[in-house]
C-alpha cells in the first residue's frame, strides 16, 4: 500500500514594484520542478501564523523585510508526493533591496507577461485571479423573438456591464435574430470586455471573439479550437471533463453545480469539498458556478478558484 502524501502548507506573497511589476523567483537545481518561476515564499513552519511565515520566508529568499497585506487566494494542489496548500497575500511594502540569496534568480515581470513564464501548477490560478475577472456572467436567453424582448435583454446587458462585469458569456441560440444580436453586443462593447460564445465555435470565429464549450464537446475536440488570442473555456462537472479541458488547452473551466440552483433544478451540487477535490487535479484556472452570488467570492477563492460564474446573480432585474 502507498505511503499517505504529506501535506504542506505554503504560503507566497505577490510583490509589485512602483511600475506594476510581479516578482518571480526561479526554483534552483536542488529542488523540485526546478527551473520553474513561482512567487515567493514558502512552508508555514509548526507554531507560526501565515503572516509570520511569509516574513521569515522572504528574509530569507530575498533578504527584504516585508509587511504582509491582505490574502488573495488558496489553491489546493495534488502533486505525485504531497497535497500542498497554496496561500497567496499582497505585500503591503518592504524594506531592503530583493535580492536572490539562496542562489535563485528573480525578476520583475508585468502582470500581462506572467503567462510567458513556466510556474508549478499551484501558480497558474494565482496569476488568472490577479490578471482576470472575478466574476464570469452567464447570460440568459431573451423571453421570445420580440424586439421588446430584445431591447430589454441588451439594457440588462449593458447594465450588468456598467456594473463592473468584463467577462461574458452570450448564451443565444442558432437563430438569426439572436445571433444579430450577439452580434451587436459585441460590435457595441468590444473594447475591455471579454466576449464567450457558448458552443458556436464558428461564430465564435468569425466574430473574433472567445467560446464556451460544453462538457460532451470536450470529449470530441482533438485541438484547442481557436488559437490563442481568442478565450477557450468550458463547463465541466467532474475530472474527466476537467483533465479534457486542460488538455484541450482551455483558459479556464466553469465548475459546478457547488450549490441547489434554479437554472438546473435537477443537478445535485457538489459542495466545496468536492469543489476543491476537484481543482486540486488540475491547474486550470477555475470558476465556482451554482446558486453563488458575488459575496461568494472570497469563499470561492478560499477553495481555489478564481471567483464565481452565475446568471441571476449577475444580471440585473427588470
């Protein structure tokens, strides 16, 4: 019978300099997935608090002392040898000039560059919730075909974006009004928000912008489907599904139900256990999806995702 794996706390800070820029640490030759850039960090010792980690962690590495800010994010990770736990938090300020004193390199990398670098699994999430949206916005479909119907469904949209939302997902069937009107909402609001089609990737195409797969098209592509300029994602309710989307090279999952939602009255949700069972096989960057609401984000978060996707919760009322 196997050993039982480990379990590792870990805790990294993000540090930003006065231009914007993330400090990475390369992992030497002696340790594991060497060669590979992480925030730095490291294991929560018996007795200390995360914060007095942190501290020690990067006097150590970088020979600074730092004032440690407000947490980001967990992520669970399964690796071949341990369950590690990942606790990410900003650097508020430091003192000292960071230097490599364990004999890694370091650099100072802008957030749009982080995906240049090779990271251990437990980073890629962290560097989707720094860059990217917490929240992922699922429309729904328009009452009927009336223009009224119509005009309503692009004022809530408009309004959602107003809000805040960035990240889209138009849900609109095969038909020609309301593929006219996925249309005009992307032609409308092209500039900084990201458009998902749900599982047209022609249209997708076409248009120039992301889609959203569903979990059977999962299992039939043999190939990302668009190339990299153009978001793939896909919703996915367990590992197969998840481990097709990495594959597939999808930017990210949506997975769920987490909890009872009246959009899928009969999905039973999984709950965050199994939530965080999951994102712990992976390294996609996730989001947390079922009867969730904004102010479940930092419990997403506290389970490895990067926020919440929903339709309701998301789209304003009449």
């Amino acid at each position: 019978m196997p050993s039982p794996k480990r379990s590792i706390h870990v805790v990294a800070g993000v540090i930003t300099d006065a231009r914007g820029r993330i400090l990475l640490n390369r992992r030497t030759e002696n340790r594991d997935m060497a060669g590979l850039w992480e925030f730095p960090g490291g294991k929560r010792e018996e007795g200390e608090s995360s914060e007095q980690a942190l501290v020690r962690e990067l006097r150590e590495e970088l020979g600074i002392e730092a004032e440690v800010g407000d947490w980001i994010m967990d992520v669970p990770q399964l690796y071949p040898d341990k369950h590690l736990r990942l606790e990410v938090r900003h650097i508020r300020s430091w003192k000292g000039s960071p230097r490599g004193r364990e004999g890694q390199a370091i650099t100072w990398v802008a957030p749009d560059k982080l995906s240049r670098y090779s990271m251990p699994p437990a980073d890629l999430p962290v560097v989707a919730a720094l860059r990217h949206p917490d929240r992922y916005l699922i429309t729904p479909e328009p009452d009927t075909d009336e223009d009224a119907a119509h005009q309503d469904w692009y004022a809530r949209l408009a309004r959602a974006l107003e809000a805040g939302v960035r990240r889209v997902q138009l849900r609109t069937p095969n038909s020609p009004a309301r593929i006219a009107l996925a249309e005009q909402a992307v032609a409308r609001h092209r500039g900084g928000v990201q458009w998902l089609l749900s599982r047209d990737i022609e249209l997708a195409r076409r248009l120039g912008v992301g889609v959203h797969l569903g979990g059977e098209q999962l299992l039939q592509l043999e190939a990302r489907p668009l190339p990299a300029d153009q978001l793939v994602a896909a919703s996915c309710h367990d590992l197969a599904q998840l481990q097709a989307a990495q594959r597939l090279g999808c930017d990210f999952a949506v997975l769920g139900p987490v909890q009872a939602t009246d959009s899928h009255p009969g999905s039973v949700p999984m709950g965050w256990d199994a939530f965080e069972t999951l994102r712990a096989q992976v390294s996609l960057p996730l989001y947390a999806l079922g009867g969730l609401h904004p102010d479940d984000i930092t419990q997403a978060r506290r389970h490895g995702a990067q926020g919440i996707a929903a339709i309701r919760a998301l789209w304003p009322t009449a």
